[in-house]
C-alpha cells in the first residue's frame, strides 16, 4: 500500500511527459517540499507542547484499558503507549498506520499468511542453485532489511522512503520515552514528595 | 550521468543514485546521537544503518523497560483520584 498524503504535491497528471518521468509511489524521492514538510514534523515531535499531549491521551488511555487487561499489565501499557504514539502522528506516516492496522487481528493474520507463502516459495527455488557458496547481499541491503523490520510496516518500502519513516519513527520514539520517563518520575516522585514542589518548578520551566 | 539514468530505467527497481543515497544516510546520520558530530564521509553507509538498528532497538528496550515500571506504578497507586489529580495538575 503506497503512502498517498507525502505525495500530495504531484497532480495526477496522466500526460505523456509526465508517465515517462512517472515515479512508483513507493520509489518517490524526497523532493525539497518534502524535506521542509519531514523535517517540521520531526520537529513537531521535540517540542514540549506535543509531549504534553502525548502523555495526557496516554495516561487516559492507561486508566481506561486498566479494566479490561487482557494481557500482561506491561504488554498492555507498551500496547497502548504505542497505540497512542501512532495515533498522535495523525495518519501522516506509513509507520503510524502499520501499528494501528495491527491491532485488527484479521487483517493481520491474513496478510501475515500471504507473507509467510511468498518467503518460502523464494527459499525453494533459491536452494538447488547454490553449490557451495552463499549468496550473501551486501552488508548495506542487508541492514536495511533489518531495519525495515525494525520500523513498522517497513518491510515493502523503497530505500528513500524507508529513510523517511525511519528519521519520523526515531523522533517518535524519542518523544514516547521522554514522555513515559516523566510520567514514571511524577508518579514514582507523588507518593514520596509533596506535589507542590513540582508543580512550582512545572511552572517556571 | 546519463549512463546512470538510462540503467535505473532498463531495472525499474530503483532510480536511486549513489549521489542522493549519500545525501539520505547523511540526513538519517544527524539522528543518531552516536554518529552525530561526524563528519559524513568519514562513516560508511553500513555503518550509519548498523547504528540507526542498534539505537532503535535500544529506544524499543527503553519504553518496555518504562512500560514495566509504570505498569507498576499503577497497579500498586491506591485511588484513581490521587493520580488523576496529581497528574492533571502537573500537565497543565
């Protein structure tokens, strides 16, 4: 499934022209508009204001799922962080929709079949080819098939574009740490000290 | 050039020089702490990606080692309303 919203600023010219330079949309190359637009979200992600929105839906999320857990209480709380995390990045980036559309188990489980058929098709048609020596990818694609694995719903991405949700998941990421470490400290830090001291220091920072 | 460009049309696969490779992995370098203050032509392709897995990983580690604790921390809080208000005040 092509990312259409990155896409945004091509129109669907179908010229002549324009179909020979037609780019797969998985294949797109970040062009300057692109950059500007990636470059602002991940810094959208930094700013105080969206963790501040981040770790009030997620503490929301926690006390409601608290009621109906049906896995361990850990797993649930990495779950919903996650969950949260992908809904706060608003559909943009293919990272956020792989984990929402995770949660649907059908979908998953179908295409997870459809995954595991095409892998051991290759394996068989690759074995009576090799005498001896390995045929081993070289070093840069293989990392990059780890970390397609790494991102989520990375797997089918073109080098480009697995880049760009790469450096959006990272800041993400970053972002669900810092907020979860705060969350933890406030927490840890209500039983033991006095709320207010915080709160002054909240205020001044 | 141009040999480079009539070749990525004959593969369809990619139409990705060496040149904007480059650019991408310097782009994704600034990310990673680790390789930040490097010059880019002194850390290899490889390198970069090798480290962009190795500190996702670690990010996945540090939220499920925080999921654990604020599993927690939950579980063992008293009231609801303690930490609904605690934590509003101090969001706000």
């Amino acid at each position: 499934m092509a990312s259409l919203i990155p896409n945004l600023e091509h129109s669907p010219d179908m010229s002549p022209e324009f179909k020979r330079k037609k780019r797969r949309k998985t294949d797109e190359t970040p062009g300057p508009f692109d950059r500007n637009q990636g470059s602002q979200r991940i810094k959208r992600w930094r700013t105080e204001r969206e963790q501040q929105i981040y770790s009030s839906k997620l503490i929301e999320a926690l006390r409601r799922s608290r009621r109906t857990s049906s896995s361990t209480p850990a797993k649930e709380v990495r779950e919903t962080a996650d969950r949260v995390l992908a809904v706060s990045a608003k559909g943009t980036m293919r990272w956020s929709r792989a984990i929402l559309a995770s949660r649907l188990g059908v979908g998953a489980k179908t295409m997870r079949k459809h995954k595991k058929a095409k892998v051991t098709a290759n394996r068989s048609l690759r074995k009576p080819e090799i005498k001896g020596e390995k045929r081993k990818l070289p070093a840069v694609e293989r990392k990059l098939k780890v970390l397609g694995r790494l991102v989520p719903g990375g797997r089918k991405l073109s080098f480009s574009n697995l880049l760009e949700e790469t450096s959006d998941y990272i800041a993400a990421l970053e972002m669900q740490v810092r907020a979860m470490t705060a969350i933890t400290e406030l927490l840890a830090g209500a039983g033991t000290q006095p709320p207010t001291d915080r709160l002054g220091s909240r205020i001044n920072s | 050039m141009s040999s480079r460009r009539s070749r990525s049309r004959q593969s369809g696969v990619s139409r990705i020089t060496d040149d904007q490779i480059t650019d991408l992995v310097s782009k994704l370098q600034q990310l990673i702490p680790e390789l930040r203050g490097r010059r880019s032509d002194k850390v290899s392709a490889s390198k970069v990606l090798q480290e962009t897995c190795n500190y996702i990983r670690s990010l996945h580690r540090e939220v499920d080692d925080l999921s654990d604790r604020l599993s927690e921390l939950l579980a063992s809080t008293d009231t609801d309303s303690d930490q609904a208000a605690i934590i509003r005040s101090l969001l706000m």
